[in-house]
C-alpha cells in the first residue's frame, strides 16, 4: 500500500513539473469566443480613442558638422578645443539638444507669443480641469496662491514655459559614424513644425559663431592686458643682466669661467706630480740619515741605481778586473800592479765622492720637493676660490639671462597670439552647415492608427489568452476527467450534464424517462455500467452515494442510478439521511410514512416501510420519523442487519447519505456498503474540500469506487476532448430514444 502511495505521489509530481501545453490549448478553445469578445471591444474602444486624437506632424533638418575648421591661423590654443577628438560629436550633440538653443530659438520666433504653438489658458485639458474641480470642492487641500507678476517677468516665465515645451517637441539623433546630426520637430501644425526645425538648425550654427566672437573679443582682452604685464617683466629682467655685468666688470663670463676651470685642472696636476716627487725624495732623505758609512750609503738602492755611481761601479768593477788579472802574472811590487792599484784606489776615492755627492744632492732635492709642494698647494686653493667665485657669477648670469629669456618668449608669444586674434576678428568660419532644410510635411507621422489599432488587437487577445489561463489555474473546482484524475486521485467513473431548468427548483423526479434527455439518461447508463464492471464479482450489492457539501445533487444521482439499476434488475433507494431527508417530497410520499428509522427502532416491518414506485418500478424507503439521535441510529447494528436484509430481497441497494464535510454519519454507513459514489459538482465545490471528504472515508478504511461529475454544462465544455466517453457526444441513442 506504501509503494503506491509513493508511486502515485512520483506521478503526480512528474506530472505537475511537465507543462501540457494541449491543456492550455484546450482552455483557449474554450474561450475562444470570450477572447474574441473582448478584443474586439477593447479594439472598438482604442480606435475610438485614436481617432479621436490630433495628428502630429514631424518634419527634419540635417545638420553636417565639419570636424576641421577652416582658419587662417592656428589658434586651437585661443579656443581651447580639438575637433579631432573622438568625443566631439557627441559634445556638438549636447550643445544642440541644450536648453540655450532652444530658448534662443523660442526668442528669434517669439514662439511664447505664438498662439498657435502655446495654449491658450482657457483651453485646458480634462485633467487639469478635474484637479482644479477637486480643489474648489474640497478646500482643505494646499491652495496656490496667485502670485502678482509684472510684465517683464511674466514674459520670463512664457519664454521658460515655450522653451520646455520645444524641448519636449525635439527629437534629436546623431547618425551613427557619420558626422550628421539630425533635429526633428513634432507639431500638430504642419509649417511650424517645418520652421521651428529649421530655426534650431540655423540657432546652433549662429550659437558657434557667436561663441567665437565672445572668445575672440575675451582673447584679445586677456592677450592685451597681459602683454602690457609680461613687457615690464622683460624690461625688468634685462636691467637686472645689465646692473650685474657692469658691477661684476665681465663681459664673457662664460670664457672666463672655461680658463679658470683649465688652469685649476693644470695646477692639480703639478701638484700630483710633485707630492709624488716628494715623497720618492722623503724615502731616500730618510734612508740617508740613518745610515751614516759611506758603505752603507753606497749600497742603498736609490744609489744604487742612479746613473752616475752606476757608472763609477762599472769602472770599479774593470780596475778590479784588471788588478785581478795582473795579480796572477806579477807580484804586489811590479809596477803595473802598482799602477793598477793606485788606479782602484783613485776610483774607489771617486766613487765615495760621488756617493757623498748624490746624497748632498738629494738632501736638497727633498727639500726643494717640500717647497714645491707647499707652493703649489697654496695655487691650488687659490684657483678653487677663483673658480668658485666665477662659477657663482656664472650660475647668476645664467639665472637671469633665464629670467629674460623666458619674459621674452612669453612676450613674443603673447604679442603673437594677440595678432592672430585681431585677425581672426574679421575672418569667422561656421563648424557646421545645413545639409538638408526642413520641408512642410503633408502626412502626420503619429499617431500611426492602424498600427495602434492592430496592436490593441493583439493585446487584447494576448491578455485574454492571458485572464482564460489564469482563471482556470486558479479555478479549484473540478470540471474535467484530467481534474478528477490529477487533483482528486480518483477514477471518473461517470458524467451528469446539466439540464435546463427553473432556477431554485430541483430537476423533475423522472428526468430519466424523458425522452427529450437521452443525454442524461446515457449518462447515468454509463455511471451504471461503470459500478457493475468495478464489482462483477458481487451479483447483489450495497451503493452508496455521497458528496461533500450539500446542493451538489447526490439525492438525485442517487434516485437516477436507482431508476437505471431497476431497468435490469430489482432495486430499492434507501434515504440514508436523517438529517435531511429529502427522497420522500421527491416521490410526494407522506411524512409520516414509517421508513429507516422505524426500522431501526424496530417499530415497524420492512413490508410497511417499502414504498413502489408504478412508473420506474423500484421501491423506495424514506428516512421515516426523523429522530433527534440520527448518528447514534445509523451506529446501530440494526441499520447493518436492515442493509443485509435488503440485499438478500434486492440486488441492488442504493444509498443516499449526507455529506461527509457536513456530518460523520456518511462514515457509519459506509461501513455497511459494498461501494462509494462521490458525487462533486462541477465548477461548485474547492479540491480542498472534496480531497478533504474522500480522505475522510480513506482515513477509516473504505475503498471509493470514483467520482460522478455533476451538472456539467456541455455547452460550456470541451465535449470531444474532455468528457469523451462518459456521455453521448455524438447522439448515438437507441431507436425508441
């Protein structure tokens, strides 16, 4: 039982997320005539508005605006524009849709004089006249006070009126990569229309040439005021130059400045070189002194190497040699090797000279060096300051010969400029030309009627499609097989049309038999045939019929599924409502005729309580003396012994209850039927409520057989697609019918 309660959950939820869109098909169908109806009222009504509305009349100006400007001179700089920009199409576009040009062009066309374009204060539109009504008549709204004006400011106030009324008349575009622009004016005259697009037009050239001349003449005065300021400061700046040669006695400082630059570099270098000196000397000074033998002396590098004891060494070196080599042939006292001695000693004697020499030499060369040092030293600081001094003369010259250089170009410039201006003064070029002039046009441009008229149509149908849908979604009624199926979760087991009749009175009791309504009486063959084929497997059975609020016709599904029950075999109707009873008026049977209750109360026989009805042939038991307790009557096991006694007489036994969202006595009898037939009234009764009172009979156990839909109108219905099946659509009756 859980499974399908799942699987008839999943299916209703598949079912609600698909969008049937033949459903909504079938809803439009059905109202199709309503949808009809109402466009075309609501047709009839929009061109009844439109034709009654003023003709406006358009007519365009084209406007080329040249992006380089024809100019003798450039003075760009003078403006201060660039019409190469990118964004100056669109700024040339704001000026022409500013309020300057049209308030200039109300102005040159007195148009806030014109009667034609402004209204006349009497003619005032329904509007305003109802808000001034409203005022009158309810003074406790805020009042305007008139406000006194004179005639200059009244004069004022129209040309701001006229102007705000232009702007909303204009209709400016800007062509696309093209440097057209285009003013279109809306009027319901057709000439003025024509003529204030033209006036625009001509008001935005004349606006920029206008614009120039205030420049040109603002230019010049600014050029002439400031090139009397800018000839003080040059003639200022070149005294000042002059006053600082003459007390510096320069003239080309420049030069000078070079020299001293040369002279220091020179004297550094000396210095350099001669403290380099001084110290090779401040070396062998120090040498010298410590070492106070002459071999010693001797041996030093620096004595060493100096060329002349070089020399005096390689003569010593020969004379030993040669004393050397006399030695191995004479003796001591041999005369050469006396000569050759004495010559040794002698240049031994001259080396030693030389020695001492050299080292008196270099003593005075050190100190020669330290004189030098100190000398060029004090030359070096003299030429810094000298070039320190001529480099701070330099960097004033250079500041005011900047001073004056810059006074002069601005000078130049200006005086430059100020004759461009004077001569642009007589020589004004327009940036824009008008390319097309407005014409008079001969055919309104709005309002288009038969476009208006047509899109009426069309939304009149679109939301009629639109109310049909919504209405029907959010109808909680049930009219069809798929409501019965998708809302309710029930079968359909049979369909009851309407029949034509007085309102607040009940269908005649053998409407069955009446020829006339072969439809009814099909209906109720087929809700017949359903219930048997749901329980071939019972030959005698207990139906019973309820609903869930009154006035949805059970009492008479009831009577009628009798009447067809007791065409094949024995039937008999029980009123199974105590509450209201109402099957005895329908048969004109007496109130005090014994019936359901007396049964039960066992005061009298089943044979007293029956009642025949000749024509249909069916008996009839009434609710008999209606009893104060009737719930705790049903409850009784009487009222199941009188049901199981009824079916073992009758083969059919029909039921008529109360409604079960009235009462809970439906649930009583329930429990002695075989099957349930919930009656629900088309287009009547909420699926809350009818879920609510199946759910009732499901909650204790009992099985509904299926839902009979009541008093459906055929003439309202879908009957080939809704109800097929479930009445005679097509009129296929018996012969006798």
């Amino acid at each position: 039982m859980a499974v399908e309660k799942m699987d008839e959950t999943k299916s209703k939820a598949t079912d609600m997320d698909t969008i049937d869109v033949a459903h909504y098909f079938t809803i439009v169908k059905r109202n199709s005539l309503r949808i009809l109806l109402l466009a075309v009222a609501f047709t009839i009504l929009v061109a009844l508005f439109v034709f009654r509305m003023t003709p406006i009349y358009s007519s365009s100006a084209t406007i080329l605006v040249d992006s380089e400007n024809t100019n003798l001179v450039s003075i760009e700089e003078v403006y201060g524009f660039d019409s190469n920009r990118k964004d100056y199409m669109q700024t040339q576009f704001e000026i022409l849709r500013s309020r300057q040009i049209a308030e200039r062009t109300v102005r040159k066309l007195a148009l806030h004089k014109n009667a034609s374009f402004m209204p006349d204060e009497n003619d005032k539109d329904g509007i305003t006249l109802l808000k001034e009504a409203l005022k009158d008549a309810l003074p406790f709204f805020p009042q305007e006070k008139e406000i006194e004006r004179t005639e200059e400011e009244q004069e004022e106030l129209d040309v701001r009126i006229a102007t705000n009324k232009l702007m909303r008349s204009l209709n400016l575009s800007l062509i696309s990569k093209t440097q057209v622009m285009v003013v279109t004016v809306n009027s319901d005259i057709p000439k003025l229309s024509a003529m204030i697009a033209n006036a625009v037009a001509d008001e935005y050239i004349d606006n920029y040439l206008l614009s120039k001349l205030e420049m040109t003449s603002k230019a010049t005065e600014f050029l002439t005021e400031s090139l009397d300021g800018l000839k003080r400061k040059l003639i200022i700046s070149e005294n000042r130059l002059a006053d600082f040669f003459e007390r510096n006695q320069v003239v080309n400082l420049h030069g000078v400045v070079g020299l001293a630059a040369d002279e220091l570099e020179g004297l550094s270098e000396q210095l350099l070189d001669a403290q380099n000196a001084l110290k090779l000397n401040e070396t062998i000074y120090r040498q010298t002194q410590t070492n106070n033998s002459i071999e010693g002396i001797a041996s030093l590098p620096e004595v060493l190497n100096h060329p002349t004891i070089q020399g005096v060494r390689r003569d010593e070196a020969k004379a030993m040699t040669r004393v050397s080599e006399l030695s191995k042939v004479y003796g001591p006292k041999h005369p050469n090797m006396i000569a050759a001695n004495a010559e040794l000693n002698s240049i031994r004697e001259t080396l030693a000279t030389q020695t001492r020499d050299l080292v008196s030499s270099i003593n005075k060369q050190y100190l020669l060096s330290k004189e030098r040092v100190e000398l060029l030293k004090a030359q070096v600081e003299q030429a810094k300051a000298n070039y320190r001094r001529l480099s701070t003369l330099e960097n004033e010259r250079l500041t005011l010969q900047r001073e004056v250089d810059i006074n002069q170009q601005l000078y130049d410039s200006f005086f430059t400029r100020l004759k461009e201006t004077d001569e642009l003064g007589g020589f004004e070029t327009a940036n824009a030309r008008i390319l097309d002039k407005a014409i008079v046009p001969s055919v309104p441009s709005k309002p288009n009627k038969k476009l208006l008229i047509a899109m009426a149509f069309i939304f009149s149908i679109g939301f009629g499609v639109f109310v049909a849908i919504l209405m029907d979604t959010l109808n909680s009624g049930i009219n069809s097989v798929d409501d019965v199926e998708k809302k309710l979760g029930q079968r359909m087991l049979g369909l009851i049309p309407w029949l034509p009749h007085k309102k607040k009175t009940d269908l005649p009791v053998r409407s069955y038999f009446d020829s006339s309504k072969h439809q009814f009486s099909e209906a109720l063959r087929t809700l017949r045939t359903s219930l048997s084929l749901l329980n071939l497997n019972k030959e005698k059975q207990a139906v019973m019929v309820t609903s869930s609020v009154p006035k949805e016709g059970k009492t008479t599904v009831s009577l009628n599924l009798a009447f067809a029950f007791g065409q094949l075999k024995k039937t008999v109707v029980v009123d199974a409502d105590l509450r209201r009873p109402s099957i005895g008026k329908m048969f004109n049977i007496p109130v005090y005729q014994p019936g359901v209750a007396n049964l039960i109360l066992k005061t009298h026989t089943v044979d007293e309580c029956v009642v025949t009805d000749e024509e249909s042939g069916i008996d009839v038991i009434t609710a008999g003396t209606v009893p104060s307790n009737p719930q705790e009557l049903l409850a009784d096991t009487e009222f199941a012994t009188l049901i199981e006694k009824l079916k073992k007489t009758y083969d059919f036994v029909v039921l008529d209850t109360a409604p079960t969202q009235a009462v809970s006595d439906s649930m009583i009898v329930a429990e002695c039927a075989d099957s349930i037939v919930y009656v629900v009234r088309a287009d009547a009764t909420s699926d809350k409520v009818i879920n609510s009172g199946i759910g009732r009979l499901l909650q204790v156990g009992h099985r509904v057989d299926g839902v009979v839909l009541n008093q459906v109108d055929l003439r309202k219905s879908d009957v080939s697609q809704k109800y097929a099946g479930f009445y005679d659509q097509y009129g296929y009756t018996s012969e006798n019918s």
